[in-house]
C-alpha cells in the first residue's frame, strides 16, 4: 500500500502508511453508521404499511385509503405519525450533549458501547410495541443511542486516520448510514407482505446492527488522541505506532502532547466554544449540520414511500422505488470515498450543490404541472412518474457524494482538541434537531406548500452553496492538530484565529526533546 511521508500543508511531516490494521479499525468503526442508517430507512416504510397503519394510526389509514380524499398533497399529514418518526431525533440531540462528556474523559469506545446498547433496547421494545406509547418509547431510546454513536464515531475515524486518508476513512461512516437505510429498504419491501406483523420483524431488526457496533466497540483500540488526552501517554505512543505502521512517529506524538496540553487548560469546553478564536469553528458546527438538513434529503429517505405513493405509484411500487434510491444513495457515496482526498472537500460540496439544485426545481415543475395547487389528479402517466423518480436519483446521488459525508467528516476533522467533543456535540444536536423539525413538518409542509416545498429546498441549497464558496476553506491534506493553518490562512477567518498562544506553544514545543513545536496553534 501507499507509504507516507509527503509534507503537509500546513508544514508539517507525518509519516504514516494506510496499515492493514488502521484500515480494518476504520471499516469496523465505520459500522457506528449503521444503527441511524437503518433507522433513517425503515421508518418511513413502516409507516406506509398498512397493517402498521391500521393499528396504530387508524384515523391516518382510513384518511389515506378514503375514496373521496382526493388531495394528494395532504393525505398522509398526521401529526401522530410524523411524531413516530420525529422523536427519535430529539432523543438523539439530547443524548449528544451527554456524550460530549463521556466522550472527552472516558474515551471515544465508550461512547460507541453505550450507543449499541441502547440502540438495542429501543429495538426490542418496538418489535413488541402494543400501543403507539411503547413504539415512541422505543424510539426514544434509538434515538439515545444514534446520539451516542454520531457523537464518537466520526471523532473516532478522524483521528485513526493516517491524514491524507482521513477523508476516504471517514467517510466509511456516512457509507455505512447508507448501507442500513438500503438494508432497511429492501427488507420493508419483503416484510410489507407479511401480513399483520412484518412491521415488527423491520422494527426488530434495528438489534442486528446495534449489536455489531456493541461488539465492535469493545474490541476497537482507542485512538491515541483519547489515550493521550486521558493521561495514558506510552500505552499512545505504542498505539500510534502500530496503526502508522512506522516507529518514527514523533513529530505527530508531539502534536498531540501539545493539543492535549492545551485542552487540559480548558475548564469549560461549552464556555470555550463562545471565544472569539472558536468562532469559525462554531460557525461550521452550526452552519454545516443546518444546511444538511436543508437540502431536503431527509423528506426522500424518510418518505420516499410515501411520496411515491403521493405521486401515483401503488404499495409495492413505492417502497421498490426506495429501494431505487438507497441503493443510488450507497453507490454515489463510493464517489465521495474515492475522490474526497483527491479532489477536495469543496469542489464535492460546490458540484453537488449544483446538482442538487438543479434536480430539485426539476422536480418542482413536474409535480407542480401535473397536480397544480389542488393536489387533484387520479391517472398520472407512468412515464411521467419515472421521470419525477429519475430526477430524485439524480438528486440524491449529488447528496451522497456532497453534503451526505461532508456534512460528518468536515466537523469531525476542523476541531481543536480542546474543544473537539463539545463542539461535535453540537455538531450532532444541530443536525438532529433540523432532522427532526424536518421529519416533523414535512407532511405538513407538503399539503401547504404543495410542488412549492422543492423549491423552499432549492433555495437553501442555493445559499448553503454561496456559503461554502465563501467561508469553508480546503481542509484536504492537512493533519487534524495543524488545521488552525487554513483558519489563519483564511481572508474571512484570520482576523478570528490569531497567533496569541503561537509563543505559548513554541515554549511548549522547545521544552519537549526534540524542539518540536505545533504550529497548529490559536
Ligand atoms: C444525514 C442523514 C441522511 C443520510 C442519507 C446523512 O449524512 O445526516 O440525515 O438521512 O445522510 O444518506
């Protein structure tokens, strides 16, 4: 495999080679994806089945099969329902903030143990569900347990990571969440047609992933950034060896003394986050997990079914056209592994801002030329439907080769150490909260907005695409405790990331054995 040892760009060597054992931690580590992917894609399938419908949303069933409910746009607007969906999201925000905690002081595998776990209970509690409390209760408990998972796991592959692989590693995490959402898919197509109880089996089957991120948690090393971080020095330095497969590792040993020297100063991770010097980091954390959301993904992987039942397709139709668009969802995140390293971070995001925009108002005046304001039609051309389903893949290929992975690996990789897992945190609680607001309001949103709402979409990835043009700097090819280089380097962010500890640092850095200093410092 390819050896290490090119100069960084923000001037540092770090030998490291894409060992066999940092490849197997990563893809094992990635599998933390799984448990929200299969969350995200079995919902909405199960909430278009009509035995699922029937007992536990009768009056949403009875709406849905009416004869004279002739407005496609709201048949499916239930609050109850999106709720179902939704709650999982909040429990998931909640959780994150929790994890921050165990995160930073007892390791980043904790954290992945404790997602699994939970993940697992949420799991048995839906499959036997008898009313909609006990499924809402299972929910909540998926939701503990994806919060504990997005919280460490993107963390845990950007610091294994050699870093001119960080982004093809890291990104295994998102392919993951691609893999569960199609697993979940087909398996709804097949579990639709059983009758009275398929929906259990799908619901049930959310334990299968979650015990693999619980065992794969247990036999994971820890990443040297945490071993460090907790005081356990040597026992970093042997683990760093081993997965750079070198024995000069360092130059990079230091650097991350010296982060972690600096992140012990830190009291108050939350409060830190408010100085002037984090700014360009909160705004990333904040911005970039908004933007995700609103590029609408989640209103095609959460009810796709539905809205290919929306625009004429019958059951079976429905839930095989979701099965279309996972399975275009896991293969265009191949792209992103592939290129992400080559191409960089902001070329993916502009071209798929691009594509997706440009799908998304296509979509728009198909639906809207054929429903109107009304939401009246019976016979929708079959062709005409492919086409609405075509332009769909084209979009939500764009997703996942952009702001699908990005949005997971671009935070995971610009956070200082010191504020590294609070500021994830936010990261992950942002982005489950527009998750969940997403959920919420979409059923909603399309009986008022009607073919409109892919235009309210188009509009913000508009913005979120000027946004990265202008503020996100290439964070390719540079290692994670150098990356305060492109801030200084930025025309917007230099003025926010000063050198006010650089002397600090290069005190540090003499102090140490061989002279070196970080040069990664605010
Ligand atoms: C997003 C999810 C989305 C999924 C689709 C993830 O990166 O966070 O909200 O459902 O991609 O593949």
């Amino acid at each position: 495999m390819a050896g290490g040892g090119f100069i960084a760009q923000g001037g540092k060597e770090y030998p490291g080679k894409l060992t066999l054992y940092v490849l197997v931690t990563c893809i094992v580590g990635s599998m933390g994806g799984l448990i929200f992917g299969y969350d995200i894609g079995i919902s909405g399938g199960v909430t278009a089945m009509p035995d699922f419908l029937s007992k536990f949303f009768p009056s949403v069933y009875k709406k849905e099969t009416a004869e004279e409910s002739n407005n496609q746009y709201c048949k499916f607007d239930s609050v109850t329902l999106t709720l179902f969906t939704s709650s999982l999201y909040l429990a998931a925000l909640f959780a994150s903030l929790v994890a921050s905690t165990v995160t930073r002081k007892l390791g980043r595998k904790l954290s992945m143990l404790f997602g699994g776990l939970l993940f697992c209970a949420g799991a048995i509690i839906n499959a036997f569900a008898k009313n909609v409390a006990m499924l809402i209760i299972g929910r909540i408990l998926l939701g503990f347990g994806v919060g504990f998972a997005n919280q460490s796991v993107p963390l845990y592959l950007s610091e294994m990571a050699p870093y001119k692989y960080r982004g093809s590693l890291n990104i295994g995490f998102q392919l993951s969440i691609t893999i569960g959402i199609l697993v979940a898919n087909v398996l709804n197509y097949f579990f639709a047609k059983i009758h009275d109880w398929g929906w259990r089996l799908s619901l049930g089957g959310a334990m299968v992933p979650a015990i693999i991120i619980s065992i794969g948690s247990l036999i994971l090393p820890d990443t040297p950034n945490s071993l460090i971080e907790r005081g356990k020095r040597e026992e970093a330095m042997t683990k760093l060896r081993r997965i750079r497969g070198e024995n000069d590792v360092k130059n990079e040993f230091n650097d991350l003394v010296a982060a972690s020297e600096a992140s012990k100063k830190v009291e108050h991770p939350w409060r830190n986050l408010l100085e002037r010097k984090y700014r360009p980091h909160l705004t990333m954390a904040i911005a970039i997990p908004f933007f995700q959301q609103l590029t609408g993904i989640n209103v095609i992987m959460f009810y796709a079914p539905v809205l290919f039942k929306t625009i004429g397709f019958e059951d079976n139709a429905s839930l095989m056209s979701a099965v279309i668009t996972g399975g275009v969802n896991v293969l265009a995140t191949m792209v992103s592994i592939y290129g992400v390293d080559k191409w960089g971070r902001r070329f993916l995001f502009l071209e798929g801002g691009v594509q997706m925009f440009i799908c998304q108002v296509v979509v728009a005046i198909c639906i809207g030329v054929k429903f109107g304001v009304s939401g009246n039609v019976t016979n929708l051309p079959e062709w005409y439907a492919i086409v609405v389903v075509l332009f769909i893949c084209i979009y939500v290929s764009a997703f996942a080769w952009s702001w699908g992975p990005l949005g997971w690996l671009v935070p995971s990789e610009i956070f200082p150490l010191e504020i590294r897992s609070a500021a994830q945190s936010i990261n992950v609680s942002v982005n489950m909260f527009f998750t969940f607001v997403i959920a919420q309001v979409f059923l909603t949103m399309l009986c008022h907005l009607k073919f409109g709402l892919f235009l309210f979409f188009a509009f913000f990835v508009l913005v979120m695409s000027v946004f990265v043009y202008v503020f996100l700097p290439e964070t390719k090819g540079v290692p994670i405790e150098e990356m305060s280089v492109v801030w200084k380097n930025h025309w917007f962010w230099g003025k926010y990331v000063v050198d006010e500890h650089l002397d600090a640092n290069i005190e540090m850095g003499k102090s140490m054995d061989n002279g070196v200093s970080s040069k990664g410092v605010y």
